[in-house]
C-alpha cells in the first residue's frame, strides 16, 4: 500500500472527539441547531467521526456601511432566519432609515464540518455526501494527521437590494425572493432528510 | 506511519496524466480558456500534478423554461461572458420575446479540478489554494486511488430576474448588477493572478 500522509492515531482522535463535544455542549446549551439535531447525534454516535461546526441552513440580509469617520467596512446581520422568511419582516428591515450603504439578501444552504479518523473513513461519508447531492463537498487534510471533510451544497442565492444607501428593487420583487428562499430552504431540509437516511443505513452496517 | 488510503503508484499516474492531457490538447484546440491558460500550464508542468477541468470565472443568465407540450424543464443560457458583462448585451436577450419561464443572472468564479500523485502533494496544493482565499476547496478519493483536489471560492451572486415570464428588476438595477458582476470578475482574476504567484514560487521550491 502506497500512502503518503501520516493519519492521527485512534487514541489520539478519540481525545479530540470528547474533548471538542464536551466544549461543544457547555457552549451552545439551549442553542442545538434544531432541523439538524438528530444528524449531529448521528454523526457523533459514529466511532470515526464527529462534528466540529454546522449549520442547517438560512436566510441572511447582511449590510454593509463605512464606519463613521473611518474607511473601515462594517458588516451587520439585518436578518437572519433558519427557517422560513417572513415578507413583512424582511420589507420592515429595509424601511429603517439610514439605509445602509449596501444590502444583500442571501440563501446559505446546510454546511457541516466533520473530523474523521482515517482516510478511509472520510472516503466513505464524502461518497455518501456527493450521492446526496452535496458536491461541493471535499476533504481537508491537516500537517498532524487532521482528516476533516467539509459537506457542501451547491444551492445558493445572493441577490443585492440596497446600492449606494438606495432599495433597488420593488416590494413585489422581494416578496417573490422570500418565496424563492423559502422554496430553497425546503428543498435543503429534503436534503438533509435523504443524507441522514444514507448515515443511518450506513450506521446500520457498521455495526 | 498510519494510513487506511492506498494512493495510485507513480506510473499510473504518469500514464493517466499524459492520456488525459492528449486528449484536451486534441479536443480545446483553440478554444483555451485565457486568464488561466499560464496557470494550467504551470500545473501541468509539475510532476506531481494535472488538470482535469477548469474555468477562469464567467457571468451567465440562464433560463429555464417547461418545455412545449411537456412538462419536462429546459434550460438554455441567454448570456455568458468569460470577461466584462457588457450591459446593453444582457438588456437585450432580456427583451427577447416571448420571455422565458424564469432567467437568473449568476457570476460563477473560477474553479479547477487537479488530479494529484499523493495525498502529501494534494495536501500542498490545498494549502496553497486556502492561502489564496480558496476557502471553499476540497479533496476528494477515489476508490482506486485517485486523488482530485478542487480549487474552489465562496465568491458569488446569483439574482433571479426573470419570474413567472415575467422581468421583475428595473433597467437601473440591472446596470448596477452588471457592474457588480465585473466587479466580482475583477477580484476573481486579482485572486487567480495572486494563486498564479503563490504556485510559481512552489514550482521554484520543487526544482
């Protein structure tokens, strides 16, 4: 066998694994990322893998002004939603004067990032990945042996509605982007529910 | 050293890298992609590596139609441009009657599938495309050995236009669309241009 890179060893990855979900569940208690609840546990009930971040997916205006007396950008979250966007919320947070000197109203679907033991092991969950559609998915290999593979979507949706401090588009139009947004987080919630099928069988197997 | 993934042996490697830069060679004959022809070239040029498919960024309006009689969808690109959006050219195609079903106007950054000898050199080459803020980049296996590394961004926008045949934006909109798409396409060839660097000085390394 032919092999290049050095993987972590077993007890090594078994000391991260309870070190970072320990870490985890003191810092977001009260704060589980619901639609992807049962995936996470999934996930972490795997001997050879566990979650480092995810997100189930969502709706975001994010603005961005110059700072006051600087030329320093600032980023702020108008609104964020993961799950569906209401229209009157989102029309409301445009309304409030100053605008800001840009908007822009973007669909981010489900990411999760998982530490793998082996190569071997992040070879299988990215083809289970890639066959539920998620193929922007791909490995990332750390110097010490980190295996860690990102699962990404390919939907998206990034459509800019305030230029220059001014709402560039009609109330007509954002209504139908809310329901475009609302059509893709639905779509990306059936995702979700066919990868989490394919980990349960594969779980399923490796016992 | 602990490895569950048995890499390709150099040989095939060598083989599947010649076949497969014959066969681009006899069909692209022409029709390469500018921006990044030094930058395939300097990959290919590495022993390590090879490219399987690339594209140095492009803006695209793409439609989507039910198709006569059917209710299978069709999709047809109205637009695309490797370089500068012109903005008179994407007000016309959108003026086409009757109009299509739905029309999104989408940037798509560069993005470059290498197929790499090892996993130590896919790792490198990761390294590198992260640095350039290719953040988006992944590893993926194969079963037999082969290790493709994709070199990907988060740039992006993708802005639904046309809804239900009908054109929901304003003319004024659009023109600032298209000067926020050259922008985009303006920072993707600075960050091809800076991967470019990156890669020459890696290249010196290996000599």
């Amino acid at each position: 066998m032919q092999c290049s890179y050095s993987e972590t060893t077993p007890s090594k990855f078994a000391q991260a694994k309870t070190s970072t979900l320990a870490a985890v569940d003191l810092s977001k208690k009260g704060s589980v990322d619901q639609p992807i609840s049962n995936l996470i546990e999934l996930v972490n009930n795997l001997d050879d893998y566990f979650t480092t971040s995810s997100c189930s997916g969502r709706t975001i205006i994010v603005a961005n002004s110059l700072a006051h007396g600087s030329r320093k950008k600032g980023c702020k979250w108008l609104y964020v939603t993961h799950g569906d966007s209401v229209f009157t919320d989102v029309i409301e947070c445009l309304r409030e004067e100053p605008l800001p000197e840009s908007a822009t109203l973007k669909f981010e679907p489900f990411i999760m990032h998982v530490q793998c033991l082996s190569l071997e092991s992040a070879r299988q969950l990215l083809q289970i990945a890639v066959s539920c559609g998620y193929r922007n998915s791909g490995i990332s290999l750390g110097k010490s042996g980190k295996i860690i593979l990102a699962v990404r979507s390919t939907a998206g949706l990034e459509v800019p509605l305030v230029v220059d401090s001014r709402l560039l588009v009609s109330e007509q139009y954002i209504e139908r982007l809310v329901g475009m947004a609302n059509e893709k987080m639905s779509s990306n919630l059936m995702q979700i529910s066919k990868f989490q099928g394919k980990l349960d069988e594969f779980a399923k197997e490796q016992r």
